[in-house]
C-alpha cells in the first residue's frame, strides 16, 4: 500500500526532530531573544556618518562586502566549526581562541562576546552537556554554532539563520538611521536571499583554513566608532 508514511516508520519521528531543531534555531535567532543585538550596529552607524551609507543600495553593499569577505564570513567560518566540535571541550577551547583573535577593536570584542554570554545564558532554558565544555569568553557565533550543533541542528540551516538575522539586525538600523524604510528593507533582505544561500553554503563546507577577512573599510568604521559623539549605538 502507497501513500503517506506510517507513524510508526521512524519517518514521523525523525520528522518531528528536524522540526523541533527549527523551532528552537526560530527561537534562538529571533529579534525577541534577549542577546541585545539590538543595542549594536557593527560599524554601520559610523559608515552612516561618514557617507558610505546612505540608501538601500548602498546598504547592501556594505552587508554583501561583509557575507562575501569581511566580518559575517569569517563569523560563519567559525560557526561551522563550533558546530563540528560541540562534543570536544579542547576543540571548542581552541576555536574561541582563535575567534576571539580575529575580533578587531574594542567595540567588535565587546559586542560579539557580550552576546555570546547572553545568548548562552537564555540558551540553558535548553538544558544540555555543552555549557559544561565551553570556556568563559565565547564569541556569539562560536555559541549559536556549538549551540546548534549539540541540539542536532542542521548545519546549513544554522548558518543561514545566523546571517539572516545579521542581515536583519542591520536594516533595522538602517531603519533608525534613517537610510531606509520598512519597505526598502524587506526588499534588500529579499533581494539578498541568494548571497545568503551561497555563503551558506560555502560556510558549511570551509574549515577554520578558510578563515579570512579583507574589508579594511569596514574595519576602520569599527574602530572610529568608539570615539563617535552622539551615537545611537554601542557599536
């Protein structure tokens, strides 16, 4: 007999664990869970003031540069890796190291370990073996990744995620920046959907060898972020 699958195949099961892997990745990824990315613009605010931002267009630009070779790479980079070595504590030791080392600037350090820890933190309502393992500074990428990877999420799919709602996070301060609106930002992120695949996809396959970053620019904004006066940002 053909037809829809029994529930009792392992099919329905399996079925149902995948979707509670997206629930929980929704979940951890979302603008409501309390990692205060909101508070953080990565240098955008600073690319803003100086006139390298200045519209949808060119906002787009700045977020592409960013997938393709800058910051968000090398962050999927780890992400991938962390996901891979979620059950070895020397493993995920060395990648915090080494991802807490790319980190330029001190604003770039504060905002990615400071929502690392928060993240960890709302991440325990999830009670697993892996906050046991990592060590005290965990970059937010490296935390989703390990995160991910030890709840059995997929990993392409954590990736995306997390570029996402990068990606998000900066039309939404570009929203107050006032750069752009509501519209012109749901456009960009549509219009971003392959770039987001793509580096997806090639993150997924990477190991910590193909960890890079060459957007000088945007390092520079970063950096002459911290002396900025007035700012609507931490970062």
């Amino acid at each position: 007999m053909t037809g829809a699958p029994r529930a009792d195949d392992g099919t329905a099961e399996a079925g149902g664990a995948a979707t509670r892997g997206l629930l929980r990745l929704v979940t951890w990824l979302s603008p409501s869970f309390p990692v205060g990315a909101f508070a953080y613009s990565g240098g955008l605010e600073q690319a803003v003031r100086s006139g390298l931002v200045t519209d949808a267009a060119s906002l787009r630009g700045w977020l592409e540069s960013l997938f393709v070779s800058g910051s968000v790479w090398a962050d999927s980079v780890l992400l991938a890796a962390a996901h891979r070595a979620e059950s070895d504590q020397a493993a995920l030791a060395e990648i915090c190291e080494l991802a807490v080392s790319m980190l330029g600037g001190r604003e770039r350090q504060m905002e990615a370990l400071l929502q690392g820890e928060a993240f960890l933190t709302a991440a325990r309502s999830w009670p697993h073996g892996l906050f046991d393992r990592l060590p005290r500074d965990v970059p937010y990428a490296v935390a989703v990744g390990a995160v991910a990877g030890a709840h059995g999420v997929s990993l392409i799919d954590a990736i995306a995620a997390y570029l996402h709602a990068g990606a998000a996070n900066a039309v939404s301060a570009a929203i107050r920046l006032g750069v752009t609106g509501q519209t012109g930002g749901v456009a960009l992120l549509a219009g971003i959907e392959d770039t987001t695949l793509d580096i997806a996809r090639r993150a997924a396959a990477s190991c910590l060898d193909d960890l890079w970053s060459s957007t000088l620019i945007a390092d520079v904004m970063v950096l002459q972020h911290e002396t900025m006066e007035p700012r609507l940002f931490r970062s």
